[in-house]
C-alpha cells in the first residue's frame, strides 16, 4: 500500500479512557514551575533529606561486586522476609509467615498497587480518609474501583469520625485505605479510633489497607497496628517500606505483609508484572536491617527539633497549626492571608522563592491548608520560615 492512502491513524481513540479521563497530579503540575525557580527553597518534597546511610550503600556496593544482580525470588529473598516478620511481630506482636504472607515490593507504591488490585472489581468502592497522599484516589481510579472520601478536619484535629465513616459504607465496600502517621497532617490514629474502625471492618466484613509509611517516625507515644487488633490480621493489609525510615526514595524497596489468601493474590500480580523488587536494594537492607535502628534515630531526633520549630513559627506568623505527631509535614491553616491554598503557594514562590504544596492536592476540604516538608535543613528552614512571614505581611496589607 502506498504511504499517501494510509489513512491517518486516530491513535487518541485507542487509549485508555479510564487513564486519559485521571486528572494529573496536583504536585506535579506545580512542581514544573519550582524547579525552573533559581533559589527557591523547596519545603515541597515528600523525601528525606538525608543521605542514605553509608552502611547500606556500602552493602549494595559489596552485592554488585558479587554478582548479586540478578532476579530473586518473586516473593522476595527469604532471608529478608524473615527479618521484616520478625521486626512485625517484635513491633507489633501480629505473626506473619515469611514464606507465605510477605511480598518485598517496589516500595509502598506497588505494595498498595498491589493491594488495590488484588481486591477490586469494576466498581468496587475503597474509603478514602481526606486530606490524603495524592495517589490514594488516583490508584482507586485507575482500577475502576470509586473512592469514597471521608473529610477529616483541622478543628477536629483531623480525628476520624466514626458517624461519618459509618455513612460512607455501602454494600460496595471493598475496602478502607488508612495512613497513619499522616501525608499530609502528621496526624496519627489512635487505638480507640483503630478499634472502632476495626469493628466496623469485622461487622461490615471490608478490608483494611494499612499504610505505615511514617510508622517510625512518630514523635510521641507508640505507634499501634490496625493489624495488631483481635480478628484484623486476617483483614488488614499492611504496608511498609524504607524510603522514609532509612531516606532511601530511591531504592525502591517496601513489603507488603497479608494473610495468605490475600498475599496469594498479590503475588500473581507480582509475578506477571515485576518479577521481584530490585535484587541490590533487598541485599543491601539485608545486611543492615537488624541494627539499623541508630540510623532511624538519629534522622528522628533532627526531623523532631525542625518540627518544633517550624510549628512555633507558623504559629507566631498567626497561621495555626496542629502539632504533627509523625511523618515530616507540617499542614498550617493559611486562611488568615485571605488566599486560597493553590493562590498562596503561587504567589509564595514567584514573590520569595519558597516552595510548599497547596493542600488542594490532598482533598477538596483543604482549600485554607499548605503543605511544608521539615525534610529539609534547619537553616533552609529558617531562612523559608523568614521568606514566608515577609510574604505573610504584604499579603495582609
Ligand atoms: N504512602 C505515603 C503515605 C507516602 O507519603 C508515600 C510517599 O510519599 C508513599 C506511600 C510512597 O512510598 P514509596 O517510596 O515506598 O513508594
């Protein structure tokens, strides 16, 4: 056939409407604009700051030399699975079976990925607690499942209201997606509200996917499990990872801790789309991971004196601003400069060259909201705070 009769191909109409019809990412829109801004400091980044720590660079150097580059088991390498259930069970007294019910991931991003699809079917509704990590509702979607969002509130400091999660069941509802400590509050659940959820989970037989990103770095108290609670360990889905306790974003490494029919179904989905999560990193946090606990530590006790500092300032600014309890993020109400989250961060980075996410990204109930990361220097942090108040005043006059 000759090119001139080809007939243009209408290549819009073969994609997939489903991917087409997702909004993109309210960060990443933005973040375009902050990373051609010379000099802008960034409180924007969900990362670590801190460098990987040494000894587990070294041992991923040491594996390569090895020749330890090859796949692993689909699972994971054993060794390692048996390490995190033992660190699950030593944390939080829930026993997991290495061999059956641990998946090491692509980080908590597949974890939940796989999660997600291991239980939806078109049209399935997963509950989703607003204001939340931006890709909860997009994962859902993608599947064809409908998230179903519960509004948590700053006066209510973004507790969980267990009326208003009980009107959000349905017969549709596959599943409940928690994350405690918060992305974005820095708020955590506590057991009495775990327990209510629990219930409800048991008497409207739904599951829970427990995401526990930010599980050691809570500043106060102890962080408890959903998955520790009578009769959830059979309906939790638990989710951790590396990228924010050992700062390393990016290896690429999680795991993903369910009973076995639920693990079952997550590794078909492993299997056939990522053979194994990568060999260097599980060989390096292999060597490391039982004394790595000094490491976490010290990255906590920094990340604690920025947090009280950077609240005190929000807070002398007239912004106020609860108290994170975990995680590096700081969520301050920024209604009192009469803008609107997105209109804020805008007007913040072109007048003084300060990156922080508007908290519309999180949810349609954090219009008045910015999210600032203390995942970053004290001095940059100063040095924003300072850049913000200036910014604070002229937009007051
Ligand atoms: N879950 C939450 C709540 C997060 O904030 C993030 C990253 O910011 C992730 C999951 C993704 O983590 P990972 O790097 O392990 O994929």
């Amino acid at each position: 056939m000759k090119l001139s009769v080809i007939k243009k191909l209408d290549t819009e109409s073969l994609l997939s409407r489903t991917v087409r019809e997702l909004p993109p990412s309210g960060i990443r829109e933005f973040f375009d604009i902050v990373y051609s801004t010379p000099d802008c400091i960034s409180l924007g980044v969900g990362e670590p700051d801190f460098i990987t720590p040494w000894r587990i660079s070294d041992a991923a150097i040491y594996s390569i030399k090895d020749g330890c580059t090859h796949y692993t088991p689909n699972r994971g390498l054993l060794e390692l699975r048996e390490i995190i259930a033992k660190q699950i069970s030593n944390a939080h007294g829930v026993v997991y079976d290495p061999e059956t019910e641990v998946i090491i991931t692509m980080g908590v991003s597949q974890g939940l990925d796989l999660a997600l699809r291991s239980i939806i079917n078109a049209g399935d509704e997963v509950i989703i607690i607003e204001p939340c990590y931006v890709s909860y509702a997009a994962n859902v979607k993608l599947l064809n499942g409908v998230p179903v969002v519960v509004a948590t509130h700053f006066d209510n400091k973004f507790e969980i209201e267990i009326e208003t999660l009980i009107k959000s069941i349905t017969t549709k509802t596959k599943a409940i997606l928690l994350n405690y400590p918060s992305n974005p509050t820095g708020r955590t659940i506590n057991r009495e509200t775990l327990s209510a959820i629990a219930r409800l989970a048991i008497e409207r037989n739904f599951i829970v996917i427990s995401d526990e990103i930010y599980s050691a770095l809570v500043y106060e108290g102890e962080h408890t499990s959903i998955a520790s609670l009578p009769g959830m360990k059979e309906r939790t889905i638990y989710l951790n990872g590396f990228s924010k306790s050992l700062a390393m974003t990016g290896w690429r490494l999680g795991y993903a801790a369910a009973p076995r029919n639920i693990s079952d179904l997550m590794l078909k989905i492993h299997q056939y789309t990522a053979l194994c999560a990568p060999s260097i990193a599980q060989y390096a946090v292999l060597d490391v991971l039982e004394n790595s606990q000094g490491d976490i530590d010290r990255m906590k006790s920094e990340y604690l004196n920025r947090r009280n500092y950077i609240v005190n300032r929000f807070i002398e600014m007239g912004y106020p601003c609860q108290m994170p309890q975990g995680a590096f993020y700081v969520f301050p109400d920024i209604s009192s400069s009469g803008l609107h989250s997105k209109d804020f961060a805008l007007k913040l980075l072109k007048s003084e060259r300060v990156a922080v996410v508007p908290g519309s990204a999180f949810g349609s109930t954090s219009e008045n909201h910015i999210r600032c990361s203390f995942a970053t220097s004290i001095e940059n942090i100063k040095e924003a705070m300072r850049r913000i108040e200036h910014f604070s005043k002229k937009a007051r006059k």
